[in-house]
C-alpha cells in the first residue's frame, strides 16, 4: 500500500476512512478533554469540525489544554484551536464558532452528525443533551475531576439521556420552591466560574476515550459506553454503572419528546405558578414563558379560552419546549 497520511490506521480492517472523510462533529467546549478529542479527529482525517468556546485563553489553562501555547493568552479558545490543527491536516473543514453554544445557527446544527460534550458546567451539559434529543444525533459526554473521570454515549430515544437519572439534587428542587426574586438573587452570585482540579493526564485519558466512541460510532464497530464509565486514575479502575432510559424522563420519556410535551394546569393558574412546576418537573433554571410571541409576566392568568399552548424557555434547553396544555377540572 503506497504510504500516506491515513496508511497506518487503514492497515485496521474495519477501517472506513470515507465515512470519516463523511462525518461532521460538533466539539462543545474546546478546553482540557475538547482539546484533546478534536486533535485526535483532525488527526484521524475528519471530515469537518465544528469548535465551539466563547472563553479566551487563561495562563492557568495552559497545564493541560494541549491546543494552546504562552502567547496565545488572551485570545478565544475555538480560533487559535482551529488555527493549530488546521497546521496538523489541511484535509479536514474546521470551523470555529467564539460565540455561546445557545447561539448556534440551526443550520450549523444540521450540519452535525455526532456531538462531542466535553464541558466543564452541569448548566451547559445539559443543554448538549437537550440539543442532542432535538436534532436526534449521539452524543458523548466526558467530564474529570483531579484523578478521575467519566465518561457516556448518549443515543437520543434509544439509550440513557441526562436527565434520565435524577440529575437535579435535592438542595435545587428546595430552591424552586422558594420565591423567584430570592433564588434569581442567589444564582447571580452563583455565577462565577468554580475552579476545578485537572490534569492533562486526566484529560487525556477522558479526551482518548471520547474520540474513540466517536469512531467507534463512525465506524460502526465495537461496543458503545451507553452506561456511565467512571475512571479512578489513582487506582486505575473502570467502573460502570447501569444507566436504564426512563418511561419518564422529562425530556426524551414517553409522552415527553422534548418537541411537544402536555402539561396540566388550572383555570386561573398564574404564570408564576406554572413556571415553579416547569422548574420541579423539567428541572429548569430560569424558565420563562411565551405566548404568541410574547414573553408572560409573572402575574399573568391562564385561561382555557385563550391559551391552548406555551412555548417555555430556559438556558438548558436547546430549542423552546411547547406545551400542550391540559386543564384540570375544576
Ligand atoms: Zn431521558
């Protein structure tokens, strides 16, 4: 065989470098593990990739995000990436986006064949697994903590999603209950970015496993982490737990596509009082609610007459959620 670019890893006999050369993925969050995966994409011969991070480049970033060097401080994660793997295989289509993932164009996002989540907030993994649910493609997720690391494939409809486990801990559901000024209070000063402890070896070994269930995915071939892996580097321990998709799930359980969910509520009800059962039942953050183009205040009255369907709003969904709504009978 005539050496090229690709002769080593076409020496695999399930290799199928056309249906790479094919595949468009999405990276959410080009930092420790993202670096990491879209190197081993842009390497593998990838088709196109999508990089999206609206973070610039921090000196602290630089023990572990492979992609980037002293000089780049300052400037945004998804352009120097894309600079620098562009140096690594002028094949492969590489877009970057600087902006916030919610703002992805829906045509950038049909354009995306398997999503790569490799964020560091609940807030935006959640959101990746709403998107994943919306355009109905898998998804793999990875997160790492000092010596330890997880990771999950998620096919939408088929396997586990996110919020097919209690995701949403006790301590926020008490918080949904509380009145909405105090907890809108609390979350503004929430919002500073925790650091966390990680490793490049942690990232590398998260980062490794993700871009293998991605070809794996490509290729068709092997068996996929439809469980939840966790990794112990301290002693070099695999551990799966069984994750089983719920009939109830409120985003991809029966009667609950995430498109078009019922919801009961009373005659009279108020907004107010609707969006603290969004937030207990969806596990929302912020919802708001629309109608007919317009964004409900609190104190609204819903009535059977005129408001047939909502569509709700809210920083972890992907795509507003519509609901059909169902009165209760007074
Ligand atoms: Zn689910």
């Amino acid at each position: 065989m005539k050496d090229n670019r690709y002769s080593r890893q076409l020496l695999i006999p399930e290799w199928n470098q056309d249906a790479l050369k094919k595949t468009c993925v999405l990276v959410l969050g080009v930092g420790a593990t993202g670096s990491v995966v879209a190197t081993n994409l842009v390497l593998s011969g990838i088709g196109k990739i999508i990089l999206v991070d609206y973070d610039t480049i921090e000196v602290s970033n630089l023990n572990r995000q492979l992609l980037f060097r002293e000089e780049d401080v300052g400037k945004n994660k998804a352009y120097v990436a894309k600079h620098r793997l562009e140096s690594l295989n002028p094949d492969v289509d590489i877009i970057d986006f600087g902006e916030k993932m919610q703002n992805i164009s829906d045509e950038l996002k049909n354009s995306v064949d398997i999503i790569a989540s490799c964020l560091d907030t609940f807030e935006g993994r959640r959101w990746a697994n709403s998107l994943a649910l919306n355009i109905r493609k898998p998804m793999v997720n990875g997160g790492m903590f000092a010596f330890m690391g997880d990771i999950q494939t998620i096919l939408p409809y088929d396997s586990a999603c996110f919020e097919c486990q209690p995701l949403v801990s006790q301590e926020k559901l008490a918080q949904a209950c509380s009145p909405l000024g105090e907890e809108r209070k609390e979350e503004k000063n929430n919002i500073e970015k925790i650091a966390l402890p990680s490793i490049s070896t942690l990232s590398s070994i998260i980062g490794g496993l993700m871009s293998q269930e991605i070809i794996k995915l490509i290729l068709g071939v092997g068996s996929l982490v439809k469980n939840y892996l966790f990794y112990d580097g301290l002693s070099n321990s695999f551990t799966e737990l069984e994750l089983k998709r719920t009939k109830d799930c409120p985003l991809c359980g029966e009667g609950n596509k995430l498109e078009n969910s019922n919801f009961m509520v009373y005659e009279g009800e108020l907004v107010k009082e609707i969006l603290i059962r969004l937030k207990l039942i969806f596990g929302l953050i912020k919802p708001e609610i629309i109608f007919e183009g317009t964004m409900l205040k609190d104190n609204y009255v819903i009535k059977e007459k005129i408001v047939k369907n909502l569509f709700v709003i809210d920083e972890v969904l992907s795509s507003p959620l519509k609901l059909n709504l169902e009165y209760f009978e007074n």
